[in-house]
C-alpha cells in the first residue's frame, strides 16, 4: 500500500474542501425554509403520520433527549394542469406532536422565551383547549416551523391530529392563518416501517 505525504499547506485546503462540502449538504433546502403557502396557492397536499415507538429515546451523552414518538410530515404541490411529480413539492416540513397537556406546557415555556407571539400563543391554547376532554386526550398538536440558524414558528400554522383508535381513523387538520383544511381520514393502505397512516388532498 503507497503511502503520500501530504504538506501542512496542501492538508489544511484539503481540509477547508471538506468543510464547505459539509456546508453545502447540509444547507436548509428551499422547501424546507418558509411558511406553508396559502391552501389557494397549492394544488396538492400529501400527508404521512409516523410511529417512532414508545422506546426512550437517549443521547449518547446518556440523557433523555426531546425527540417525540409521533410526527405528521406534510408534503405541499404547485403543479397546475400537469401530472403530479411528488418529488416537486414546494413545501415540506416533519413536524413533532405532542399530547394537549405537553403541547400546552411546550407553548407557555415559548412564550415566556419570546419565541412566539401572544396572539399566536393564545390561538393555540384555545384551539387546544375548546375540545371537549374525552376527545381532547385523543388529539395531538405540533407547529409549523423552519430551523435557519435558529427555529422559527410561523404565526397561526399549526395541526391537530386525532391519533386512531380502534375503528376510529386517524384525521389531521391543519391550520393555516385562519382557514383550515381537514382530512377525512388517513389510511393504512400505504403503511410501511415506521409510517403508520398516509392521506392525500387534491386541491386543484
């Protein structure tokens, strides 16, 4: 096996190379930076609700981490009058859900840090808080977000999901600065790992 000796001066360019390729791959993507577009301004939403399994989840520093067990993924398409490319989307976010009880307590500590308005902070709480509880204790809530050097929560964005039990299906709504588009209801024809429930909205 040849060996090369490589010059200090060669090592650190070398070095810079790998660096700015990191940067590059890990660069936020364009549909993964922005708002969800106005529900006129899409033809096609794609929805997916994932199960990471009630396993606790542990750093390798040995703490328990602030990953969830469910997330919904939201897929959004602009593909006026042409066949649907779903690896075109103009959107898309995975976005953590939490129980009404640590989703109220995760927007109080938000609001306390400024990370999220008042009116928003308000909007979710009653949202949350207008179910009744038999049904309340049956929903999951998450926020639509982007990380650019720093998490960002989109005013008035935001879903429920009503988890499946039984015969009962699951159903996501989201919210989308004072309209709302809900399913009626997300299968598991499609399920595969860890994606339990999938659904489809036609908005053309």
């Amino acid at each position: 096996m040849r060996e090369f000796n490589i010059a200090p001066a060669e090592a650190d360019v070398i070095k810079r190379i790998h660096c700015l390729i990191h940067r590059y791959m890990t660069l936020p993507r364009p549909f993964d930076l922005g708002p969800l577009p106005a529900f006129t301004n899409l033809t096609a939403i794609q929805l997916a609700l994932w199960d990471d399994g009630p396993e606790l989840k542990i750093a390798k520093s040995g703490r328990k981490t602030g990953a969830v067990r469910y997330k919904l993924t939201i897929e959004a398409y602009f593909q006026p009058n042409q066949p649907l490319n779903k690896r075109q989307y103009v959107f898309k976010r995975n976005i953590p859900l939490r129980a009404a009880n640590p989703f109220l307590t995760l927007i109080d500590k938000q609001k306390a840090k400024g990370t999220i308005t008042d009116s928003y902070h308000k909007n979710l709480g009653d949202t949350v808080l207008a179910l009744p509880l038999p049904d309340r204790d049956q929903f999951m809530f998450g926020q639509i977000w982007e990380n650019n050097e720093g998490w960002r929560y989109f005013e008035d964005q935001f879903v429920a999901v009503k988890m499946p039990k039984g015969d009962d299906p699951a159903v996501a709504i989201i919210f989308n600065e004072g309209t709302e588009l809900m399913t009626e209801q997300m299968n598991s024809h499609f399920a595969s790992g860890k994606m339990t429930h999938s659904a489809f909205i036609d908005l053309s």
